[in-house]
C-alpha cells in the first residue's frame, strides 16, 4: 500500500503519546535513601525515630566530591525527630529536608529496649501500612537506645547498619526479618525472639570507639520483651528451634583439659508426649559432628580413650544447654521455642480443645529429656603437628 504524505503525518499523530517522557520520574538526587532506621521512647512517651542515610557521593574511591557528600568523610549521617507517633516522627524529619524520605531500601531495623518492653505490636502495625517498607528487612533489639547502635562505628563496612545486616545474617546468629516476627506474633504457641545488640568498646585501635555487638536472644511474651537469652542459654534456643547454626565453643573435662571444637552440623528433633492426666512431655535427641580446632594442654588425641572423651564433653555441655534454654523459658513464660506450635501440630484437635487456652500454665509443668549424640571428626594435627614432629626427629 502506498503511504501519502497525510497517511504519515495521520500514524505520527497517533503514535505520540506512546513515546512520552517518564512524567512520574524521581531522580536519585531528590531522595534522602534511608539504610537503616532505629525506634526509642523518651522519656516523656513521645516515640523518637532515627534514620541512618547513605552519602552517595562519599562512597566513591575518589572521595566525596558528586551530589549529597556535605557529611565530609562519612559514608552515612545519622539523624532523627520526635512525635506523638512514628509517622509523625517521620513527619517531623521530613519537614526539615531536602530530599524526600525513601525506605524502599532499608534493610535493618533497631528497637530501643524501652519500647521493646512496652510492647512492638505497633510498630508492625506502622511498618505493614506503606509498600514501600520492606517486610524481608532484620529486626534487633538493642541494650539501651537504638539510635546509639546506629551511630557505632564500623570498621569493615560503609556503614554501622550494613556490619550489623552481615552479623545478624552470619552462619552462627538465629535470626529473624520483620516478616518471622510477624507471623510469630499472629501465630497461637509461639512468642518472638530476636537477636540483642550492646554496645562494646574496641580492645585495641581507636580511642573510646564502640561497636555494636550480639550478645544474645530476647525473649518475648506476646509482644513484651521479658527476659533475654545469654551465654549457655543462647546456645540452646537453635537446637529447640529445631534451626541448627555452626557455631564455636570450648569445653573442659574434669582433668581441666580445654577442648575448643566447631560444631559445623547438627539436626535436632522435638517430639512431644501426651502423658496420663494431661501431662507434656518433650523428647528432645540432638545428634551433632563437631571438629576439634584446639586443646590446651596438647594431649595425644589418636587414643580412642581422648576421642571419647571429647565427645562425652561435647555431649554434656550441649545438653546443659538445651535444659537451661528450656528452663528459662518456663521461668518466664515466654514460648520462644514454639513448643506450643510443635504441640499443636501433633495433635491439632486436642490443642483445640484442653491446651490453646491455657498453655502458659501447662508450659510451666512440661517435662522434657534431652538426649546427645556427638561424634568428632576432623581432629586435624592438633597433637602430631609440625613442631612436634621436628623435635621427634632430633
């Protein structure tokens, strides 16, 4: 078909709304991107809301010499408002800044330990509203205000919320997003825990510098932080979870012989028992392979006598583990184990009808039996190594 000159000029008109510009554009140099973000009360019970936001122009080699490097150095600044609500916090920030808040980007988000024990069933509440948050972001609690952990230093990272993003998802923390602690709080039988940051001042380097650090589990009741999970009790809650993490620990036998050893796999299984009268009863077996990184006093570990031996330490300490894990959650009565859910989904019809409802006081009487397996591997050269050998030769 021929195409006259009104034949193209009629198929121009018509295509051009298809090649219109981007009208809803944003440009990167209109938004403040917020990394991380901190949640505390004051005093007066006015809610405070910090945002960590990354300086593009600073995290260049070069230095800072593009849009938004005013912070000097710094990769990041850290800044924040009050209000009688979070988003009228938000609000208030936003009133004094250049540039439009953005937190499509966030990734973790820190709970000043007031507010945790007030309660953070708001915040869900606040978080879930707007698309724009996402619920795949980590979730602390942090020892003291949340905005202190935000402004720790960071010596590997840009910045302090990205060091605590790699430690929070390291192979050794249990850790939760804003989506786990979501369904935990909606879900009958389970509480939420949540990993605890504290700030510590650096052994070595930089003058009165701090960073932040986990130092172990909070446990929640409902949407209440109650009690927190340290040292041995920390080490149990995976291995209740049924969430095995690789992790290093060291044990000492009864001749005082130090044995440090990685657990690198393990499977736990929680069964539970309906006893006669209504009773609960939890087996718990754990069966764990664990390699020996150090022992101090050198001792010859080729004697099955010392292998064994490692082994039965290994057993025992875990064990102790788990029970006081187990212990200290009957103590405050705070189901972060899920021993309810795991109750529930045995059998579903008899939680219905004699447990959902009071659960917390059957908790209490639980029984439990904890059983270990361990069995050592990759001992390594840690009693025939190199010096040894030499002065054999000699």
């Amino acid at each position: 078909m021929r195409r006259t000159p009104v034949t193209l000029a009629l198929t121009g008109m018509l295509a051009a709304p298809l090649f219109t510009g981007c009208w809803d554009r944003t440009e990167v140099n209109d938004i403040g991107i917020v990394m991380a973000s901190s949640f505390d009360l004051e005093d007066d019970g006015k809610y405070r809301a910090s945002l960590q936001f990354a300086l593009p122009g600073n995290m260049g080699g070069g230095g800072g010499s593009g849009g938004g490097s005013g912070g000097g150095d710094k990769k990041f600044y850290v800044d924040s408002e009050v209000g009688r609500t979070v988003r009228e916090a938000n609000f208030n920030l936003q009133k004094r800044l250049p540039r439009r808040l953005f937190f499509a980007h966030r990734r973790v988000v820190v709970i000043g330990e007031k507010i945790a024990r007030q309660g953070i069933r708001p915040l869900f509440d606040v978080l879930s509203r707007v698309p724009e948050n996402r619920l795949s972001a980590d979730i602390s609690i942090a020892k003291g205000r949340g905005a202190d952990v935000l402004n720790a230093e960071s010596m590997f990272e840009r910045y302090s919320g990205e060091s605590m993003r790699e430690i929070l998802e390291s192979e050794n923390i249990l850790n939760v997003s804003l989506k786990d602690v979501a369904q935990q709080l909606a879900e009958e039988g389970v509480d939420p825990f949540i990993a605890l940051f504290e700030l510590r001042k650096q052994q070595e380097g930089k003058q009165g510098a701090s960073q932040a650090e986990v130092v172990g589990y909070c446990q929640f009741k409902d949407d209440k932080l109650v009690d927190v999970l340290k040292g041995a009790a920390a080490e149990g809650l995976p291995w209740l979870k049924q969430q095995f993490q690789p992790y290093v620990t060291t044990v000492r036998d009864e001749r005082n012989v130090l044995y440090t050893v990685n657990i690198y796999r393990g499977t736990s299984r929680v069964k539970p028992i309906l006893k006669p009268g209504g009773q609960v009863h939890y087996d718990i077996k754990i069966e764990l392979a664990t390699g020996l990184l150090e022992v101090a006093p050198p001792e010859d570990m080729s004697k099955i006598e010392n292998l064994h031996g490692v082994e039965h330490e290994v057993e025992k300490h875990v064990k102790q583990a788990v029970e006081l894990c187990f212990k200290q959650i009957q103590a405050k009565r705070a189901d972060s184990a899920g021993l309810g859910l795991i109750l529930a989904r045995k059998y579903p019809k008899i939680w219905l009808e004699q447990y959902k409802d009071r659960w917390y006081d059957v908790m209490d009487k639980a029984t439990f039996n904890v059983t270990v397996t361990a069995h050592a591997e990759r001992l390594g050269l840690t009693s025939e190594n190199i010096a040894t050998k030499e002065r054999k030769k000699e």
